[in-house]
C-alpha cells in the first residue's frame, strides 16, 4: 500500500522527467555518415502549452479575443524540439525565419512539418479534441 504521509516524492527534483522522443523528420538533413538525423522532442508542461497559447491571443472580427490555434500549434511544436536547436539564431538566419516557429515553418516541407506534428502528438498524449484540431489545422494549411 503507498504511504501519503511524505511528499517528497511530488519535489521537482524527485520527479522522474518524461523521456525525450527521436526521429527522423526529413531525409533531407544527413550527417557526415550520411544517414538522416534524427530530430530530438520533448514533452511540454502545462505550464508551457498555457505560456504558448496566452501568446497567441487575437481578436475575431467580432472584436472578441481568441486564441490563433494555427499559431499555437506551431508554437508548441518548435518549443517541444530539442534538437536541432531552433533558437539558434545562424540557423534561423540561414532560413530568413524571426524565431523558432517561423524556422520550422520555413525549413520543412509539409509531409516532414506532418512527421514533426505526429512527433509531438505523441510525445505530448495529445487526447484533447481541441490540440488535435490544432495540429490537423496546421498540418493541413
């Protein structure tokens, strides 16, 4: 039976951290040995996906504010790559891309952007009906 009398083990520190994902999003991008590379994931907090989508908060012809799913989306995928670094400002140079998100855009195709949405949707457990139709938004625009 668990004990509830210690909550030592809800500290950050002891918190067992969700394993990264990796795959290969693109043929396109080939190490020295010539083989693909494989992208690194991770998984976001909730605390995350709250930051990304307050960020992304437009008003509707109406006047009424809502958030850019599409945008959220996209957020949340390039803040969920480990690797490459998207925030490395050479590489975003090198793609005319603003910050992380505009370079995922502008570097992948769509099927490789689709292989980077299903990477996420699994890393993340995405169940939610709502971040589901984000990322189908994005992948199908």
């Amino acid at each position: 039976m668990t004990e509830y009398n210690s909550l030592s083990a809800f500290f950050a520190d002891n918190a067992e951290r969700a394993e990264d994902a990796e795959a290969v999003i693109s043929d396109r991008f080939k190490g020295d040995d010539n083989k693909p590379i494989k992208w690194k994931f991770r998984a976001l907090a909730a605390a995350e996906l709250k930051n990304v989508r307050n960020m992304c908060y437009t008003t509707d012809a109406k006047g009424k504010r809502v958030v850019d799913e599409e945008a959220a989306a996209v957020k949340c995928i390039a803040l969920s790559v480990v690797y490459p670094d998207l925030n490395n400002t050479d590489l975003q140079a090198s793609y005319n891309a603003r910050n992380a998100a505009d370079l995922l855009q502008n570097m992948l195709y769509v099927n490789e952007f689709n292989k980077a949405a299903e990477v996420f949707q699994d890393m993340n457990m995405l169940e939610n009906d709502s971040l589901e139709a984000q990322v189908e938004t994005v992948k199908n625009s």
